[in-house]
C-alpha cells in the first residue's frame, strides 16, 4: 500500500522578507500536500523495493466563481502559487485586489475571491499562447509587448561576480530537495546577491518550472521583496516566459542548469538581463548581459596527452 511520505517546509526568506507597507494581503488556507508518495517498484534484476515518487496532483483555479485554469502541482505552497500565476500572468495589477484564496484538496480547486470584481478578466484571457511549459506553461496576451514598460536596474547597481555565481551553485548541489530523492519535477531558488555573497532566501520544488517560479512571485509579493538585488535560479531551460516572468519580478540575473531558447536570449538581450545557462558546479556559459557580469576565469585545463598503445 503506498503512504505519502512528507517533506521539510519550504525556506522562509531571510531579513529583508517583509510585509508591503500600505497593502491589505489576502486571507490564504495553509493547504499544503505530501510531496512525496512512497510505492513498490519492480526493477530490472527482478527486485521489488520502495521508490518514492512526486505526489503530482491537478488544482483548478476559480477566479470570483469562474474557473480560469488547472495547473499540475506537487502542493507544496499552493496559495502562492496560485498569487504568483496572477501576478505572471498579468490578470492582477494589485495584491490588494484580492480579499483571499481558499484551496480544498477534497475537490482539488482553488478559489480566488476578489474585492471588486476583474471585469475584464474574459477579455484578458481571451487570448491564450500555448507555449513549451511542463505540466502549465500558458501565457494570456502577448506578454512580448509589455517589455517597454520593465526596467531593471542598471549593471553598476546589479552585478556577479564569478566566484558568487560558483558559490551560488555549491549552495543548489547540496539542497536536500525532492529532486535528488525522487526525481521528475523541477526547481526555483531565489538569492540575494552582495558583497560577493550569494544567501539562499527561498527555494521551490514543483512538477513543473512555471509552478516554481509562478510560487516564488507568489511568496515574493506578499513578503514584499525586491528583485533588484536578487538572482533567479531554475533547473529548467529558459524560454521566452520564463525570462519574461522573471523580468516582471524585478530580476536582473537569471541562471539555470539548463540551456536557452533563442527566443529567451532574444528577450533577455532586449531587457538588459544576464542569463547564465548550464550553470552547474563551476562550469557555465553566460549567453547575454556580460556586462553584469565580473568574470575571475578559471585555468584552462592541460591538453590531454595520447599516448599510443600500439606495439612499436
């Protein structure tokens, strides 16, 4: 029989997490699942033996009674989650405008209820691009055109050096995450960035890296934070959303273990971001923003020598 096996709670943020000043945050439910479900495998030696795997489960979405999505979580942080959507999303310019969200695991739904009403909320989510997310990657309107409108701070205000970056990722290794038991889902991390210090603030594993970084958002407009000083790390690969998400979070760094579509290096190049991909250990490629970016290069590594062994 499998048993849901739990997980530690998420990071909480470190001193600069604070509550936005003159904004009423919503009501949220505290309905986090099992991340984890233990189950019986049969592997290829004819062994039967537990296996834990991420316990994915769907969450529909009502806004004011009207359901606008499902999105495949693991249930870690599923109120902010669904704030973070919102916020990506661009169907709510204000957290004030929502009174609370209700999330109930017994009908798998959540439900948005806002003060005033969205009235044109039909006409914002009439037009739906279905892009390369796993598990929710759809984006309302051309979120392409609103790029005029994002400034992220300048390089000298918002920099890495290569040693933070390396530093950055020797955190990601050792997290204990659902990843390394289990596999299958996908990470966000966000870092403050100073003084050659890279601090781990919050970490968030889900089925899929729009959920991730969508509940990131979440946690950061409730607590408050800033994305000037920050750095955005994912395990998935940066495509056009994702880079468009992490630029409305105010985020002028972006890494990930992962490559970079054109489309992400198009957008990023227009925004002025960095991106790094294939960022794991102290290997990485910076595809755009170099001038972020204070490289200390690394020794080149010796020619390999061949030596023959063929008889003389």
């Amino acid at each position: 029989m499998a048993h849901p096996h739990p997980s530690a709670p998420p990071l909480r943020a470190s001193s600069d997490a604070r509550a936005p000043e003159c904004v009423r945050a919503p009501r949220l439910t505290a309905a986090r699942q099992p991340l984890l479900r233990e189950i019986r495998i049969l592997d290829e030696y004819g062994n039967h033996r537990p296996l834990h795997i991420p316990a994915e489960r769907p969450l529909t979405v009502f806004v004011d009674k009207r359901e606008l999505v499902t999105l495949m979580t693991l249930g870690a942080d599923p109120e902010r989650l669904v704030l973070g959507y919102l916020r990506n999303q661009r169907l709510v310019a204000s957290m004030d405008k929502i009174e609370s969200i209700t999330v109930d695991w017994e009908v798998d739904a959540a439900a948005v209820k806002t003060r005033h009403g969205l009235p044109d909320l039909a006409e914002r989510t009439a037009r739906r691009t279905v892009t390369t997310g796993c598990g929710q990657g759809t984006v309302f309107g051309d979120l392409m055109q609103q790029t005029a409108g994002i400034h992220l701070p300048p390089p000298e205000q918002a920099r890495i050096r290569q040693s933070t970056l390396a530093a950055m990722l020797e955190t990601m290794r050792q997290q204990d995450s659902i990843h390394r038991q289990a596999g299958s889902v996908h990470g966000c991390a966000m870092f403050r960035v100073a003084d050659r210090q890279a601090e781990l603030l919050h970490f968030v594993e889900d089925v899929g890296r729009h959920n991730a970084i969508d509940t990131i958002a979440g946690w950061m407009w409730l607590q408050g934070v800033d994305g000037a000083d920050k750095c955005f790390y994912t395990t998935g690969r940066l495509t056009s959303e994702m880079v468009m998400k992490a630029a409305h979070m105010g985020v002028p760094i972006v890494v990930s273990r992962n490559g970079v579509t054109q489309m992400g290096y198009e957008l990023a190049t227009r925004l002025g971001m960095t991106l790094f991909g294939r960022a794991a250990n102290k290997h990485f490629l910076c595809y755009t923003g170099f001038e972020r970016f204070d490289s200390e290069p690394l020794p080149e590594p010796s020619p390999m020598r061949v030596v023959s062994s063929a008889p003389r």
